[in-house]
C-alpha cells in the first residue's frame, strides 16, 4: 500500500524505500496488496473470499511472466501509473522475474493455507523459500552496483518487494500449526524446521557476503570462494550436528515415550481384561457399531464372532432397546457428555447383562455422530444380586412365616430383626421393638446376664451353647409374662456377631405338664390306696378262711363238750375264743371298709376325656404303641368317678402295652371300643395283639396273689375288677380267637331321661 | 329222714372245719367239692339238700353256681358264704335265690340255726314240689276238652258263657266239669283251683 501510495503521490523513496533504482512497480504492489488481503481474509475466518484475490495476482504474475519469457511487449507493463514510469529499466513497470516467482509462491501457500490445513509441510517449505529469496533480495539490494548487473535481474527486486516477502514468509511459518507442540513426539520437528529455515537462508546471506569480500579485495576470489565454501560447510555440519543431537534426543523422548504409551496401553488392556471391558464405538453417520478386540469374547461369544450393530440390534432385549433408545435420545437432545445403560443380550449361548457408559462427540452442526465406551459383562454380578435379592426376600418370607417367633439380635444385645410371628406373640409392632434391648423382651436376660451370655458365645463355648434351648419367661408388650422356650443360633453377617433367637410359647405345653402332673398325682394317690384297698382285701379273704376254719373247729369242740355234759370251764374258754375270734373278723372287716370308704364320687363324665388321660398315663414310659379307640357316642357319657375309673384303664392299658412290647413296632395295636351294652351299662373291651393272658392268670382271675410273674397283672385286675364292681359293672377277662387279650368291662351310662343305674 | 348237705370251698380246712362242725348232727349225709365247677358237673345225682357255697373260687364263682343250682329242678337251699363281702354281692345273692348269705368268720351258732332254718325251707320246697307233682299228674290227665273247661272255670265263667264260648250245650259243659272234678279228685271248685294252681296252669 505504501508503494501504491508512493506511485500516486510520486514519491520515489516511497516506491522503493530509499533504493534508488529499484522500485516497486505497481503492478507487483498490486499483486502483493491482494495476496495480503487474501491472506488477512483467511486468517479472519472467510477463506472462500482469498480465491478471487489469489487469482488475480497469479494472473498478474503469469501475464508478467508470460511477457517476460516470450520477450512479447503486450502493454501490461502501463497499465498502472505510465505516466510515472521511467525508462531506467529495461521493461519498466513490469514486475521482475523473482517478483512473479514470489507472487506465485505466495499464492500457492494461501491457497494451500486453507485447503490442506492439516499438511503444514508444504507452507513450510514454501515459506523457507520466500524467506531465503527474500533475504538474498535484501542483501543483493544492500550490495547495489555493478554487482547487480553480475547477478542480474533475475533474482533481484524491489526492497518493500523483498521485505514484504520475508514478512509473508515469517507470517506463513507463523501461522502454521508446525510450531504447536502438543506431544513430545512432535517437539522433533521444531528443530529440524528450524534447522532448514536457517540452511535456507544461510546461501541467501553467505552469498552477497561473499561477493562483498571479493569486491572489497580481502582476500583473492579463490580464497573467498574456499573460505566462504568452508563457512558454509561448517554451517551446515553444525547445524546438522546440532540437528542430529536433537533428533536423537527427542529420538530417546520417543522412544521413551513410545514406551510409556506401550506400558500405558498394557495396562490399559490387562485393566480391560482385568475388568473384562469391552470398548466399542458406535458410528452413527456410518451405522457402524465395532468392539476392541476380545469385547465380544467376553459377552461370551465365540472368538471371531463379531456383533454388528444389526446383530447387536437382533440380540438385544426388545424392552432394553427401547430404553436404550429413549436414554441416548435425551443424551443427544441435552448434548449430553457421556450416557451410561444396562441391557441384556438374548445371545444363543445365553442371557447376558451388559453395563456401561460411554462418550458422545457431535459435530460441528450438535449432531450427535459418534460414541465411544465401554461395557462391562454384569451378567455374574446381576445373577449375585439377584440371588442376594432373592436371599433377602427368602429371610422375609421366613420372617414372615415362622411360626415360632425369631428375632436377631447384635453382640449388643439390640434387637435387628423381629418376626410377624415375633410381634403376634410378644404384640409389638416390629417397628417398635427393633433397635430395642433383647431384656424388654426377656427379662431374665439382664444387661448383666445378657453379656455374659453372649461373652459365653463369644469365648468359643458356642459348640456348647448353640442348638440348646433354654426355658425362660418372656414379656409381652401388655406387661403379662409367658413360659418360652429359647433356642438361640449364632452367625456373622457381614463381619458382624449375630444371635437368632428362636421364641416359642410354650404356656400349653407348660399347662399340659402340670395337668399331666396333676393327673399322675391323683392317679398315683387313688393307685395307692386302691392297692393298700386291695391289699387289705386280700388279706381279709386270706385270713378270714382260716378263721372260719377256727370258728368251725371252736363250734365242733364246743357242740361235743355240750352233747357229752363236758367241762363247763372249757365250754366257757370256747365261747370266749369265739369271741375273740369274732372280734378278729370285726377288726379285719373295719380295716376292709375303711380302706374301701375312700372319697369314691360319681359323676357325668366323658369317656373319651378320661380314656385320652388314661392313654398318656399309660404309656409314660412304655414302648411305642398303636392306640386305636372307637368310642360309641352313646356311650360316650357315664357317671362314674372319674379317677376310679381312670386306674381301671392304666391297669388294663398297662397290661396291654407290656403285652405287645416284645413285638415288632407296626404290630404292636391295642384297640379300645366303646358301645352301649344294655338300658344302663355300656361296655369298654380292650384288646391287644399280644400273646393273651396265660391260663394260670385266667383261672386265677379273682385271687389277688396269683399274679403272672412277667406281666403283673395279679393285684392290678384284682383292684380294676373290684373298681368296675363298685360302679355296678362286671369285669371279665379272655383271650381273643387269635391269641390277644381281651378284657372289657361295663360302667353305667348316663341317660338323658334320668333313668341310669349308679 | 337223712339229710343231705353239700359243701363247695376251694379251701380245704375250711371245708375240713365245716364237714366237722355239720357231722355233729348225725343224721346228715355230707358231700365236699372244691369248686363249684365240681358241684354243678354232679349236681344231677344229687338228692335235693342244703348247699354251702363259698362266693370267691377258682373257675365258676359263686354268684354264678348260685344261679345254676336255682335253676335245677332238684330242690336244694343254698347258703352263700364270703370271705369278704359287701352289700351289693349279699342283695345280688338273695335276689339270685340264696336262702342266706354269711361272712366269714361267722359264729358257727348261727351257723347251724341257719342251716336248720334251710332244712325247714327245704321240706316245705319238697312237699310242694310233691304236690306240684300230683297236681300237674292230676291235670296231665284231663282231656284237651276238659282242660278248655277247667280254664274257663278258673276265669270265674257260669257254665252258660262257657257253653257259649265253647259253642257246647250247657249240659255238656256240666258233664266236662263233674269230669274235671272227678279226675283231679276235688269236690269243690275252689280245690280244682289250687290243683290247676300248684300244677302250673296258672302263672
């Protein structure tokens, strides 16, 4: 523009600043004021602008050249400025050769600028030699005289020409992105870069010098031409020397760095597999969808099975799609960074879930193009989880379910799961009694207690505590206390001491025992009595013979002593021995009734209730026997007293069950029935499927003291006779067609209409 | 007259003691048995007496011996004696047909007043048992028509209403009755009654 404005003005310093015979001519100024702008422009962001102004110059650069090589004188030259133009050169107002080589030059790296943006290589060089021109222009001019006739015209131009061209050329190696180191990697080429640009313009400088010492006469032509020729040499072995140190040096870099980057990828893969990471990338605009290597592998397919996006889109879970539809969607519309999922593919080889994230990149219009991530094999993970789940729902379905009330407590003592069954029977809400101290529960559990309790668990005498159960009182939420049963089991969860604890009501068993006690008492005391009561008459049967025997032999002394007029003395001793014989049967007759005058009341009782008694007295401590009963309803009500008639069956029961113990278990059977033997008498026969009564037992049957020495039966049916005589009954004992034992007896029945026989 | 008199205990002193006690009287035929299964298989043989029956024995008891014996058309008393009694076992044995019930020890003084008072209960047995005999032999001798007439008398009818019944006429009604008469051997009415009375026809 100064040029242009010196050619307006006319200012001839302006033209060439200062460099008389070489000015600038306006064309060329023209040229260089385009190519500027073109440049400007493109550095401004409007790279479409440069193109026409790239071309003009070029075509001022080839029509000057054209001239110029075919010597033909179109006229261009004037265009500009004639009248300003003076004939010292040769073709005035044409630009010089070098001009045009810098015009095209120029304009070749604008227009490469932009449109191989990524190849700087090209720039670079074409700025190196529009520096190295540039400068040779600039020493060439500094030298001025007859050296340019020498040199010619060929390579030498105007100074604003030659300073315009080493700023093009210093802007282009500015511009380039060559300088931009962003790895270490591409640190190594700052230094050859620099390396040439300086080799470019070293010939360019060592040359006007070289001519300047010949002109000046230092040193003879040959010797400047040996000298200069060893300065270059030793230029350039320097520069090459200091070239090569730095390529090795970043050589190690690389190297070192190429290193890293292995070791760095090493590990990246054994984090991959490690982790059994898949990466893949998703090209949207492509519809490509690609794993690294191994990714499909570890979704469990064969190696060298490779999942498209189609065959990606076929395995999926349609309901998993469609979700994963609807997340990269929302991903896409927020411009989102990253977006992660989980799916499940329905792969021939089986279900797998899959997991992952992965990186969206958008183009420069937002649309989402691209993404890349990782998935993660969670197949394994979900099936623990699921079965984690499925653990926990099972521990709630049996908290849920227990019929015995559980609860867990810590090594604490605090409460950390409570039962449904736990809250029916301790009627706390769950809520309410978790976190709570284990002795709101069971008071006997005491703080002081309880840690001894659980130190015994924790001083290794679990063996001795665990599957034991302790009988404890337990107290409701409405302040009543309650018999239970404690068993407590002892486990680590999650590196945490717990205690199960087993609750069981046990207020019925509790109450059965003592009923059962009650029973065994009563059944104990009327067994007593009645064996003294049978005792007492067997002895009174006993003795009662040999006195009647006496009395009978008295009366015979006595009668003969009287029919023969005996002695009155001994007719007196016989009558008073009588007496006292009498008096003998009296006594005994008095121990007899008072032994049989027992609280003896009769009732409206229940057969069967009596029998289910009867049968749990009976076999305590017996083997394992079949009880079959078949009570009549009819003769289900009797009065009798209950207790009498209660020792009647253990006696009979008794029996029957030693009868049948030296059989094997399954036939060992006793069978009771129960049925309505007349208007008011009904019938109870007990039969087993032992071997029956031997005969002795049976021809004996009313002696007391004939028992059978095995089965003891003796004193036993003695007393249960009689028992069964006293209520108005009969009691008769046989053996079965098929060998067992029957005994049935006959109790009053009790009728609506009032008509029994107590 | 010789009067028999059986005992059944299965001890043998008692029945020794007993055989003694009763011999006194010398007119008495004594048989022992040492359970009542004994007795009764001979019972058929025996002449009608007294019994002394223990109630508590090996076998057949007692109170089951009792009704047996009852039951025989032979005309025995038996006197039930027990080692150890009670009043049910003594109701149920007067009801059965005992003529007493003892417990030993008893005095042997009522004893034998006991088996006195038996022998006077067995001869009126035995005279009725006699009569009874003649009355239905009397009775067995009637014709199928005569005993038709004797029923009717025995209901109280006038020989018309039994002419009536019978569709007889009355003067063969009367003939049939002096029949009866003649045969059961009676001149009143009131006679032929306590024949057809004693030999069963009324019951």
């Amino acid at each position: 523009m100064l040029t242009l404005a010196g050619w307006l003005t006319g200012s001839t310093s302006l033209q060439s600043f200062g460099v008389t015979g070489f000015p600038a001519w306006p064309l060329t100024a023209l040229a260089n004021l385009l190519l500027a702008m073109a440049l400007l422009l493109t550095g401004r962001g409007y790279p479409q602008l440069r193109l026409p102004l790239i071309g003009f110059a070029v075509a001022i650069a080839l029509i000057a050249l054209t001239e110029a090589i075919f010597d033909l004188p179109l006229g261009f030259d004037r265009l500009l400025f004639a009248h300003a133009l003076d004939n010292n050169s040769p073709y005035p107002g044409r630009p010089g050769l070098l001009a045009c080589s810098l015009i095209l030059i120029i304009a070749g790296a604008a227009w490469l600028l932009e449109r191989h943006r990524r190849h700087e290589w090209p720039i670079f060089l074409l700025a190196c030699v529009l520096i190295g021109l540039g400068s040779m222009a600039l020493v060439l001019l500094a030298l001025q005289g007859d050296l340019v006739a020498q040199a010619a015209r060929l390579t030498i131009t105007s100074l604003p020409i030659a300073l315009a061209t080493i700023c093009y050329g210093a802007g282009l190696l500015a511009s380039i992105r060559l300088w931009e180191v962003r790895t270490r990697a591409q640190w190594a080429r700052v230094p050859i870069a620099m390396a040439l640009v300086a080799l470019v313009i070293l010939p360019a400088v060592q040359l006007p010098i070289q001519i300047r010492v010949e002109q000046l006469g230092l040193m003879g032509p040959l010797a400047a031409q040996t000298f200069a020729t060893v300065f270059h040499l030793l230029v350039v072995i320097g520069l090459i020397g200091w070239s090569i140190g730095q390529l090795s040096r970043d050589n190690n870099a690389i190297s070192e760095m190429t290193r890293a980057l292995r070791e760095s990828e090493e590990r990246l893969r054994f984090a991959i597999e490690a982790h059994e990471l898949g990466i893949f990338e998703w090209d949207l605009v492509k519809g490509r969808l690609s794993w690294s290597m191994g990714g499909e592998q570890r979704l469990g397919l064969a190696p060298g099975t490779t999942i498209g996006l189609e065959t990606w889109k076929h395995y999926i879970d349609p309901k998993d799609l469609r979700e994963l539809r609807t997340t990269i969607a929302e991903a896409a519309d927020s411009k989102a960074d990253r977006f992660s999922f989980h799916y499940h593919l329905h792969l021939p080889e089986g279900t797998r879930a899959v997991e992952g994230s992965a990186r969206c990149f958008y183009n420069r219009d937002g649309r989402f193009v691209r993404a890349i991530g990782v998935d993660l094999d969670v197949t394994d993970r979900d099936v623990r989880e699921a079965a984690l789940e499925a653990g926990r729902a099972q521990l709630q379905s049996i908290l849920e379910t227990v019929p015995d009330a559980m609860v867990i407590i810590d090594d604490q003592g605090r409460i950390t799961e409570f039962s449904v069954a736990a809250e029916h029977l301790l009627g706390y809400p769950a809520k309410d009694a978790i976190h709570c101290d284990i002795s709101m529960l069971i008071p006997a559990i005491k703080a002081g207690e309880q840690n001894s309790f659980l130190a015994r668990y924790r001083n290794d005498d679990i063996s001795r505590e665990v599957g034991q159960s302790r009988t404890l009182s337990a107290r409701k939420a409405d302040g009543s206390e309650f018999p239970i049963e404690l068993s407590v089991g002892e486990s680590w969860i999650g590196g945490k001491h717990v205690f199960t604890g087993f609750i069981r009501d046990i207020s019925d068993r509790v109450a059965a025992e003592e009923r059962m006690e009650q029973l065994n008492a009563d059944y104990a005391h009327i067994a007593r009595l009645n064996g003294m009561g049978e005792m007492a008459a067997a002895l009174a049967h006993e003795l009662n013979q040999p006195l009647a025997a006496t009395g009978n032999y008295l009366g015979i002394a006595e009668q003969t002593l009287l029919q023969t007029g005996g002695d009155a003395g001994a007719i007196e001793a016989l009558d008073s021995a009588n007496t006292q014989l009498l008096r003998a049967g009296e006594i005994i007759r008095r121990l007899r009734d008072f032994m049989a005058k027992r609280d003896v009341e009769f009732h409206v009782e229940d057969l069967e209730e009596i029998v289910r008694d009867a049968i749990a007295l009976a076999f305590v401590g017996q083997v394992q026997v079949r009880t079959v009963c078949d009570i009549a309803h009819e003769a289900r009500t009797i009065i009798v007293d209950r207790v009498q008639v209660q020792q009647v069956l253990v006696n009979v029961l008794r029996n029957a069950a030693q009868a049948v113990r030296e059989l094997p278990p399954e036939r060992r059977v006793i069978r009771l029935t129960a049925e309505t033997a007349d208007r008011a008498l009904m019938r109870v026969t007990v039969e087993d499927t032992g071997p029956g009564f031997p005969d002795e037992v049976l021809a004996n049957l009313h002696t007391p003291f004939v028992p059978s020495k095995d089965r003891g039966m003796g004193i036993g049916l003695s007393i249960s006779r009689r028992i069964v005589e006293s209520h108005g009954g009969a009691l008769v004992a046989h053996n079965a067609a098929g060998g067992g034992a029957i005994i049935s007896f006959t109790l009053p029945v009790y009728r609506d209409e009032g008509e029994s026989a107590a | 007259m010789i009067r028999h008199f059986y005992i059944v205990d299965d001890d043998e002193s008692v029945r020794k003691s007993l055989h003694g006690l009763v011999r006194l009287r010398t007119d008495t035929m004594i048989r022992s048995f040492s359970s009542a299964d004994a007795c009764l298989s001979a019972i058929d043989e025996l002449e009608p007496g007294v019994i002394l029956l223990d109630v508590q024995m090996p076998g057949i008891s007692g109170m089951e011996a009792l009704c047996e014996v009852v039951r025989h058309p032979t005309a025995f008393q038996v006197i039930m004696i027990t080692g150890h009694a009670n009043i049910t076992m003594a109701v149920d044995a007067m009801r059965s047909g005992a003529f007493d019930f003892l417990e030993k020890p008893y005095d042997h003084r009522m004893l034998l007043q006991i088996i006195e008072k038996a022998y006077v209960r067995l001869e009126n047995a035995v005279q009725d048992q006699a009569g009874a005999e003649i009355a239905r032999a009397r009775l067995a001798s009637l014709s199928a028509r005569e005993r038709e007439v004797l029923a009717q008398l025995i209901d109280g009818r006038p020989n018309k209403l039994i002419a009536h019944e019978l569709d007889l006429s009355t003067r063969t009604v009367e003939y049939y009755r002096a029949n009866v008469m003649a045969k059961l051997g009676v001149r009143t009415l009131s006679e032929a009654l306590r024949i057809a009375f004693a030999g069963g026809m009324l019951s």
